[in-house]
C-alpha cells in the first residue's frame, strides 16, 4: 500500500470526523498526519511493519494503530463506520454556499437528501421549509445555491494539484511496466486552477498500467492519464502539455512534428540547495524536461512549460528572445512572513531556524499593524518590542533576521504606523486588507499614495484577490507601474496558492515597465516558508528574470535596495 492511499484515507477520516461533528482537535490531528504521510519520502508501509510509525513528526500513538489495521489489512474499520454515517452526496451538499455539514446531516436524516439533485428537487417541491430553521425563504436560497454550483467552474488551485499530481507520479513509478511517467497539462504549465491532472505514461503494457491507475485511491481531482510506447513519449508530453494555443502558435510556424526516438531528455534538475519536502514534490514536476527534442526537432531552443500560453513565446523562442527564467535556486530570502506575535503560528525563533533550514540568506518578519485586530495587529508599543526581540534573535553568521511590518493602507492611502514607526523597520510591506469594494479611481489613489510613501518597499498582494473567493480589486495597473517604475517601489508576487497575486499576466506587465518585483511567501506557519516555488512558477508565467526579482539579490545588494532613496 502506497503512501498516497494512506494519506488520502486520513484526509477522508478528518472530512468525514468535521461533518459529524467530531472533536476539532481530533479532526486536525488527521488531517496533519495524513499530511505527513503525504510527503513523507519513505513508504509508510514499511514504517508501519517495524512499528516506527510514532517517530514521523505529526503521527501519535492512536492514528499510528489506525494506519497499521489499514497497510496490514487493507482495510479502516474506524473509516468505514464513518462512511456509513455520511454517503459521499451528503457531503456534496455542502458546496451549496450558506449550507454546512449540520444542515447536510439535517437533510439527510430526515429527507433522506443525499444528493444536489435530490436536494434540489426537495427545494422545489416546498419539503424543506418546514425543518428546524428553514422556512420559505431559505428554501428559495437553498435553490439559488444549487444553480449556482453548477454553474461554478470546477477547478482546483495549483496548491492542491501539484501534490496529488506527485503522488500520482510515485504510485505510477512503483509499477515496473511504466518506463517513464511525467506530469503534463495545466499543473505542468503551473497554472494558477486546473481541471484536471493530465500525466503522460511510456509503457509496453497499457493494460497493466491501466489496472494500476484503476487502483488509485479516489481523489479530489480527475486524472487523465495517456499511455503511450516509449517511442511517443515526448511527442506525447508536448502535446498533453499544451496550451492548446500554445500547439497553435508551434503549428503557426509552419513545421510539421515528425514522430522521433526516445528523447534525449535532460534530467537535471531544475533547482539546487536545500530541499524540503515539498520542495521535492515540486521539483518531481519541474525537472522533467522529457520534450526538449521535440523543441530540437522544430528547430527551436527549448521552451518551458510556464511560457507555453501562445502569448509570443514561439517568435520570442525563434528570434532568441526568450527570458532567462527565475528559477527556485535564485531565490536568496523571504521578505513576508507572520510569527505568533500577530496571526502566525509558529514563533520568532521557529519562522528563524526554519528559514535557514530552507537555506535562506534572509527573512524580514513582517507581521501585521494595529487596526487590524482580527489578525491581532501590532500597537506601536508591541510593535517596538517586537523589532527588539527581533533584533536580539539576529546573532547567525550567513543569515539576516530582517524586522519590518506587514502594514494596513487605510481607506484614505495613508499607513497604519506613523512615518516615524516606519523609518525604523528595514522592511516595510503595505498591503490592503479592507475597503476592497472602493471604485477604480478611489482604489487608484488609494494605492498611488502609499506607493508615494518614502518608508514603503513593497506592495504586498497588489490585487487583494483570493483565488476562488474574492474578486481583484478595482485598479488602474498602468499607472500603479508608472509610479511603482518612478519611486522604486517593489510589486508582491505571493506565492501562497489562495492568493498568487500579481498574476502571471500583471507580472509580464510589471517586469516590462521596468517594475521591481518580490516573492512573497506570506508564511503564516514554518511549514508556509516552503510554498516559495508557486511564487516562482507565477513569476516565471509572467518571463520574469532574476534581475527583476528583489529577493534573488544577495544580502548585500538587498540591504542596499532597501536603504535607496525614493525618488
Ligand atoms: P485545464 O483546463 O486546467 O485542464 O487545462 P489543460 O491545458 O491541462 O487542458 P486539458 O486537460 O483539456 O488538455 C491538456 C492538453 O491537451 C492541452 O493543454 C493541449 C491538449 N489539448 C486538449 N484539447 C485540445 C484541442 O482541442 N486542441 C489541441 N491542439 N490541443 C488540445
Ligand atoms: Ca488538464
Ligand atoms: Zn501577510
């Protein structure tokens, strides 16, 4: 039993333990181990049998039982039992918006609704105004909701894709008849939401591969995969990889693709230094470059996947013009993390040790201001002992403990510290939190003023967006550009998969009007600080080289940046 089928029963133990009702505390004790499990680097299985599962950070006494009845029986009673309480199309109906999993039960138990069909049909028929808090209105509600999830796109973000793409890849690669297996499509190409999780299989024996992929456990997100002979392979990728505008513009040019021998693929990896686990996952997907002789074949230099959008890249590519990407191993630093002492989880010390873990050469802890006290922003006093504190920590040879703020632009554009406060910290990152429903030219000059501030470094996720819940703000990027090209002012590129904000196409904008850019991870825990190479994967959907990237100089460069005068 592989680890992913282990991960994916724990996910569903912690889903279906929230749905119930269960103990929250038992709930998040599921959910971090299956995360362990799904980016541990050795099989579970065998930890399982010599009983050293308890020794994987995450795993305790109860769930290491738990997931020893399941590799040696291959079977959980304990999530079986929870099955039975609650079928699959229960949980569906929780993606009707305003409806949660007590509602769910509620319908279940008494109407017998397992489905978003069957809820809809008990809306129309007038069956559920009368449960314990409906009425009509709800019910109308409830009948809006169920139109408007079928017309929601289903897509997922890359956050989610790239690890289940992973494990896809190492189950696949468990089997001897796949020669090779790579990740194609949309999660290749890093797009910020994916449909689905194309991968691309060289086998002499589809069937066998076939009747291993039927054994994946059921996930959260399709696969589609393509088997093909050895021969195929990288024709095959190329294809799968798309864009389909991209194959338009490679066909545009003119030259057929003649079917070639195993391509001489170039398996060097994409990224050096230190790696964490999830690093890994990301650089099974990135160091595949299984294609490149297609690329030779057409007379092209290779292109990389993040590019192949159709927007150019086919006449950049033959005129010699592509960009020397940023990649993960230019990455020095991290100018946008949390700690405890606002909304973080992990402390000073820990947000510290982690980064140079990661191999970091700095970190500017940049927690949040004080009107926002939802996210228990700093008062200036807290604020000053803070940078104390921070200060006192930074004692590392190689590695610079940064202090600086995450501050709130408030409706008018002026900053949540006074001017004073702001010259003492070397990192200030003004972000917007609130009034996000102001008109363009209200957000505008919003904007323009704390982009006009001689403290400000960097705008923190400029479009205030939240992938899939909250729309970008209103603004008039051109001449957010202008001012940010005028003062020197520095553009967020967050790398947390909700946010991804710039997108890949203000990125390409902002780099083009000479904007510098930064690479943000937000971290909000240790383990956030390892999300950087969705920033990457953003920024190199936007051709953003390393000269354009604040947080690939080295220290000293980057402390002059920060000490510059703002024109
Ligand atoms: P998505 O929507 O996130 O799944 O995005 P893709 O790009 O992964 O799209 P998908 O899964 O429908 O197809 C994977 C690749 O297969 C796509 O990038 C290019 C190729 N492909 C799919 N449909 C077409 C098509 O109609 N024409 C051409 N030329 N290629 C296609
Ligand atoms: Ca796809
Ligand atoms: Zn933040």
């Amino acid at each position: 039993m592989d680890n992913l089928t282990v991960a994916e029963a724990l996910y569903e133990v912690a889903d279906l333990l929230e749905f119930t009702g269960g103990d929250p505390f038992k709930v998040r004790a599921y959910r971090k181990a299956a995360e362990a499990v799904g980016l541990l680097p050795e099989q579970v299985a065998g930890l399982a049998r010599s009983g050293r599962l308890t020794r994987v950070p995450g795993i305790g006494k109860a769930i290491a039982a738990k997931v020893t009845e399941l590799v040696e029986t291959g079977r959980l009673g304990y999530l079986e039992e929870l099955r039975q309480a609650v079928p699959p199309g229960v949980l569906d109906l929780t993606r009707v918006p305003g409806l949660g999993a007590r509602t769910a039960m509620l319908l279940y138990q008494r109407l017998g609704v397992d489905s978003l069909e069957a809820l809809e049909l008990a809306a129309r028929e007038g069956r559920l105004r009368d449960l314990p808090g409906m009425g009509p209105r709800r019910e109308a509600a409830i009948l809006e909701g169920v139109a408007r999830v079928r017309r929601r796109p289903d897509r997922v973000s890359i956050g989610t894709a790239a690890p289940i793409a992973a494990a896809v890849l190492q189950h696949l690669r468990s089997h001897p008849a796949v020669l090779r297996a790579a990740v194609a499509g949309s999660v290749r190409r890093r797009q910020e939401t994916v449909a689905d999780i194309d991968v691309v299989v060289a086998t002499r024996d589809p069937a066998a591969v076939q009747a291993h992929l039927d054994r994946l456990p059921p996930l959260p997100r399709a696969v589609d995969p393509v088997l093909v002979p050895p021969e195929e392979f990288a024709l095959a990728l190329f294809e799968r990889t798309g864009s389909a505008a991209h194959l338009a513009e490679v066909a545009g040019a003119g030259q057929g693709i003649a079917p070639m021998g195993a391509a001489e693929a170039d398996q060097s990896s994409a990224s050096e230094g230190p790696a964490g686990p999830l690093r890994d996952v990301l650089d099974t997907l990135e160091s595949d470059v299984a294609d490149a002789a297609v690329y030779q074949a057409l007379g092209l230099p290779y292109i990389p996947p993040e590019l192949r959008e159709g927007r150019g890249e086919v006449a950049a590519a033959r005129a010699g013009r592509l960009p020397r990407l940023i990649a993960l191993k230019h990455i020095r630093g991290d100018l946008h993390v949390h700690t405890t002492a606002s909304d973080g989880t992990a402390t000073l010390a820990e947000m510290a040790e982690a980064a140079r873990a990661l191999g970091h050469r700095y970190l500017a802890v940049c927690d949040h201001s004080q009107s926002l006290a939802i996210a228990r922003g700093l008062s200036p006093e807290r604020l000053r002992q803070h940078v104390a504190a921070i200060r006192r920590l930074d004692q590392w040879e190689g590695f610079r403990l940064l202090a600086g703020a995450e501050v709130d632009i408030l409706r008018d554009g002026t900053l949540d510290y006074p001017d004073e406060i702001l010259a003492g910290l070397d990192v200030v990152v003004a972000s917007l939190h609130s009034h996000l429903q102001l008109s363009e030219a209200e957000q505008t000059e919003r904007l323009l003023r704390a982009i006009a501030n001689p403290h400000v470094d960097i705008i923190g996720h400029p479009f205030a967006r939240v992938i899939g819940r909250r729309e970008p703000i209103a603004l008039d990027f051109e001449r957010i550009l202008e001012a940010c090209a005028r003062t020197g002012t520095a553009l967020e590129i967050s790398a947390s998969p909700s946010r991804l904000d710039l997108s890949d196409q203000h990125a390409r904008l902002a780099r083009a009007a000479g904007v510098k850019l930064v690479i943000n991870t937000d971290a909000h825990s240790a383990r956030e600080l390892e999300l950087m190479p969705y920033g990457v994967g953003q920024a190199r959907r936007g051709w953003v080289e390393p000269e354009d990237v604040v947080n690939a100089m080295g220290l000293p460069d980057l402390l002059d940046w920060l000490s510059r005068p703002k024109g």
